[in-house]
C-alpha cells in the first residue's frame, strides 16, 4: 500500500470527524457505569459511519440513494433525539443520580448510528471526488483506513469521558449538554444545507 495514499486518507478522516470525539464523549459519559455501553457506542458509530461510506462509494460511481435536497434534513436526526434527551433531562431534573441511573439504560446503537449519519452526512460531498479520482484501489485503501480510524475514535471519545476531570465535569453536566450539541448540530445541519431557504 501506499504510505503518501494512507496518509492522505487519515487527514481527510481527521479533518471531516473531529467533531464526533466530543459527540463520542457525550454519549460514553451518558453510559458511564452501564453494561455494553462501549458495544453499542461503537456498533452505533460503525453502523452510521458504513452508511456514509456506502454513499459516498455509490455517489463515486454515479449513483445517488438521497437527492442533494434532501441531505439537509437529515439534521431531523440528531435535532429529535436533542429534543427527546432535553425533554428527559428536564422531566427528570430533580432525580437523584442513583434514580437516575436506572432510568436510562446509556446510548442506543440506533441512535449513535442516526447521530454519526446525519453529522456526517455532509461529508460524503468530500469523500465522492477524492473517490471518484482515486480509483477503486485508492477507494479501496480510503475506505479501509476510514473504518480503522473509526476504532480511534471510539477510543479517544472514551479516553476523553474517562479522564478523571472531564469525567466529572461530563457527569455533572453531560445530561444538558449532549441535549445542547445534538440539537445544534442538528440545527446547523439543517441552515447550512440550505433547508430554510439561502
């Protein structure tokens, strides 16, 4: 393989999902101390980022599975799911933290999926030329390297949430804030794609 072409496509990761450590961060501190939390993290994150992918390879060749006009919406997904975590938070807002605790059995496959999606599905404008221009052997090797990297990821977001610090922090105030960050990517996604008009 060539080193100039993996390297190439490590930055072009980096650059297009720095933001899904801090996403990452949120939904393992939401799981601290819940069985499965890191399997349904990374199933989750895998699941959404193979559909990118699966775009993105499709979009290289010449076919599209979504119309450009309806990518902006896909900021719905992490917007609803904002809502419902902000709706939790505050109807529970007085619980004590063992109550809640057992309330919430940590971050959904599902949801993690639908989360790295609509982030990320902007991302595929990116990913179709350098693909197109590359081959399907240079695809071949970007794809590879991209699905190695997700493992990172995973593993910096959890490395993030378990430092003693940020854990603390998260933990006092990860149930606000992963309402707030899903409902600004979520709106973000949807007024840069142009879904309220230009």
């Amino acid at each position: 393989m060539n080193l100039g072409l993996i390297g190439q496509a490590a930055v072009l990761f980096a650059v297009t999902n720095i933001d899904d450590i801090l996403i990452m961060a949120l939904f393992f501190a939401q799981g601290a101390g819940r069985r499965g939390t890191t399997r349904a993290i990374t199933a989750g994150q895998y699941l959404g980022f193979a559909a990118i992918l699966a775009g993105a390879v499709a979009a290289a060749f010449g076919a599209t599975f979504l119309p450009d006009t309806v990518v902006p919406y896909l900021g719905l997904l992490p917007l609803a799911l904002g809502v419902k975590a902000a709706v939790q938070a505050w109807r529970h807002r007085h619980d004590s933290d063992e109550v809640q605790g057992g309330r919430d059995s940590g971050p959904k496959v599902l949801e993690v999926a639908a989360v790295t999606l609509a982030n990320g599905g902007d991302n595929i404008g990116v990913y179709v030329p350098v693909f197109a221009t590359a081959g399907i052997g240079g695809m071949s090797v970007h794809v590879i390297v991209f699905l190695a990297l997700v493992a990172v990821w995973v593993a910096a977001g959890r490395y993030f949430a378990t430092r003693p610090a940020i854990a603390k922090a998260l933990s006092r105030w990860g149930h606000i804030l992963l309402p707030v960050v899903l409902i600004g990517i979520g709106l973000l996604i949807l007024i840069q794609g142009g879904a309220f008009g230009r």
